[in-house]
C-alpha cells in the first residue's frame, strides 16, 4: 500500500485538503449535472399533463359537456369509486 494509514491518505503529505476537496467538487458537480436535467424533464411533463388537462376541460366546457376527470393522474384508484 501506498501509504501507512488511513490517516496518512487522508493528508497525502500535505496535499490532502485540494486533493480531497477536488474529488468532492468533481462529485457534487456530476451528481448536478444528473439531477438537474432529470427535476427540469419531470417538472415540463407535469406542465404538460397539466396543460393538457386544461385543455381538455376548456373543450368540454366550450361545447356544454362536463369536463373529462383522470382519476389515474390524482392518484385516486377505480376501486374508491366502486365502493360506496
């Protein structure tokens, strides 16, 4: 091993502190890079399932019916419909 301890890898000669915190900065940075895109992808498709349930609700009121109503996108199952 390279070197003694775990001590001794973790001040690596005096370097420890910029070496440590490069890895911790490259770490936080790719884990952003991840995360970011992936909130920004999941608040657009909600935008646009609530866009287009706005949509759907202005039709039907536009041509007299009562607007449609997804029980699947609030959570709500079939099942507390039926019993009652």
């Amino acid at each position: 091993m390279y070197f003694e301890s775990i001590a001794a890898a973790m001040d690596m000669n005096g370097h420890g502190v910029y070496v440590w915190l490069a890895y911790a900065i490259t770490v936080s940075l790719l884990v952003w890079l991840f995360w970011a895109p992936a909130r920004q992808l999941r608040v657009r498709r909600l935008w646009l399932i609530a866009e287009e349930q706005r949509r759907l609700a202005s039709e039907a009121l536009r041509s007299g019916a009562t607007p449609p109503h997804d029980h699947a996108a609030d959570g709500r199952s079939s099942s507390m419909e039926s019993s009652g």
